[in-house]
C-alpha cells in the first residue's frame, strides 16, 4: 500500500444543515474560507455544491458555481470537484438532466467531476426527508461521461449500488470509455438507500471492480456514523480516495459531532498515518489524476 491516500472534502452537499453544532458552509465565501481549512488539515480535493445564499436550498445556478470556484482558487489550491446531482428542491423534487449537464459548462471550469451510474432510492433514516429515487438514465449518463471525456476532465462514477459495475461496463462495452484508462475512478457509495454500509460489501464490490476496471482509483463514500468505518477499512484495503464532509456526516470517531469539517479532515489525516497512508498532497492528487 505504497499509493498516497487522497482525502476528499464534501463540505456542505445540496441539502445538509447546522445541527448539534456542526456549521454547513452555504455562501460561496463560506465554502472557500472552510476550503482553506481543509487544506491546511490534509484535504487535497474538495467536492462543492451551489447553495441560494439567501433560501440555503440547493441551486443549479452556474454562475454560483462559478462564483465559489472562484473563491476558492483565491483561497488555496485544493483541486474543485462539482456534484453530479445538485440536490433535492424544496418541493422534494429533483433537477432536470439539462440543470445537471449544466454544471459541466461553469466557468472557471472545475477540475474533476461526477456521474452517478445508475438509479437507485436515494435516503438515510436520519434525515427528515423520505428516500427519493435519483434517476440517472442510460441517455443522461452517456451524454454526462460524452460531454466530460470531451474537456478531457477526469470524472467519478458512483456505484450506489454492485449493479452499477455492471452498468459501467456495459458502457465500456459500447465504446464510451476505455475500461483500462486512468481517466476516471470508482466510488462506493455506501448506506445512502441502495448499498449498505458493511465490510462485505465493500470487499465484494473492490474485487469486481479491480476485475473489471484494473486501472482506476477507487474511492469510498458512507453516511453518518459509518463514515469514519468505512473510510478506515477502505484506507486499510489499499483504497486511493476516502470522502468526509457534512455533506454526509457530521461525526467524529469518537460519536461527538464535529463543529467544522475540517476537523473530520484532521481526524482521518491522523488515523491514515497511524495506519501507514502517506496523505496525498494537492500536487500529488493533481499526479494522481492525471492533471499535470
């Protein structure tokens, strides 16, 4: 296990909120100033939202997202990574693709982006809100890795659920992507409503996606108070990318809540080196994905 560990920051998602003390950053001057934080704590890749400063809902608004990229870039030299599904609305709806496609055209561009591989009943039991499905559609996700493969931008596909290994390779199959390239990275996402957060899974689902896709980073995402599990046994296994934020999770492994994302950073950057994970500096991300 010789590969830097990549920490990834999720800080603020399209429908998080203060509770127990946790602080969301919602402003784009919010987002930069916890960006720079999270630098500073070992963080090298920050994954953002667009939020309505003055409603706090989620917003597909590309000028917004424009807007916090430029903040950040102003504040530190974490690499941007945009969501692929803004969030859920008020009225508990969810974006068009045409909103979603939309995020690829910001400027200043990110760096890294998202696409979900498939549909599934997105929900966690400790959130107010019912599970809602997320529809990610075989049109929607060819036009989303088309339009990403084209500005040449390394991209996330998230398997929700070990189903979307399988979808992922049928779009190999079609010529979409090369499954032996480096361009893109898997990511586990673990007890959102589809694939539970257990030690099984995750190994089931790292054995099929080494087999299929040999060459790419692998990454682990979990809700709530299995973060810090999940993220642990990933860095263990030999996992290239962990994700923390209050996106998904506001606790620390001790249970207490965190009062800024930062310190989840902190806390994950020290267990990494306890378990002899060099933590990845921005410039070596940057290597990792390919960006230089």
């Amino acid at each position: 296990m010789s590969r830097k560990l990549i920490i990834l920051v999720a800080p603020n998602g399209g429908n998080s909120f203060d509770r127990e003390g946790s602080k969301v950053p919602i402003t784009p001057q919010e987002i930069a100033e916890e960006a720079a934080r999270c630098r500073e704590a070992g963080a090298s890749v920050i994954h953002i939202h667009a939020r309505n400063s003055q409603t706090k809902e989620a917003t597909g608004d590309i000028g917004v997202f424009g807007e916090i990229i430029r903040q950040i870039r102003a504040s530190c030299d974490l690499l941007v990574q945009t969501t692929g599904g803004i969030g859920v609305k008020k009225d508990k709806t969810r974006p068009t693709e045409e909103e979603r496609l939309g995020i690829l055209t910001i400027q200043p561009a990110q760096d890294l982006a998202t696409v979900p591989l498939g549909t599934w009943d997105f929900g966690r039991p400790t959130r107010p809100y019912e599970a809602l499905t997320f529809p990610n559609t075989p049109s929607f996700i060819r036009k989303a890795i088309a339009a990403m493969r084209a500005k040449k931008m390394p991209f996330e596909m998230e398997i929700a659920d070990i189903g979307f290994i399988n979808n992922a390779m049928r779009f190999a199959e079609e010529g979409l992507f090369d499954r032996l390239g480096r361009d893109f990275w898997l990511d586990l996402v673990m007890g959102f409503g589809a694939m539970p957060a257990t030690a099984r899974h995750m190994v089931f689902a790292q054995e099929e996606a080494r087999r299929c896709f040999p060459n790419a980073m692998l990454q682990v995402v979990a809700t709530e108070r299995s973060q810090f599990p999940m993220c642990i046994l990933a860095a263990s296994l030999g996992f290239d990318i962990v994700r923390l934020g209050f996106e998904d999770n506001i606790y620390l492994p001790d249970g207490k809540p965190a009062e800024r994302n930062y310190q989840l950073v902190a806390a994950m950057a020290k267990i990494a080196k306890d378990l002899g994970r060099e933590v990845a500096t921005v410039a070596d991300a940057r290597e990792m994905f390919g960006l230089n």
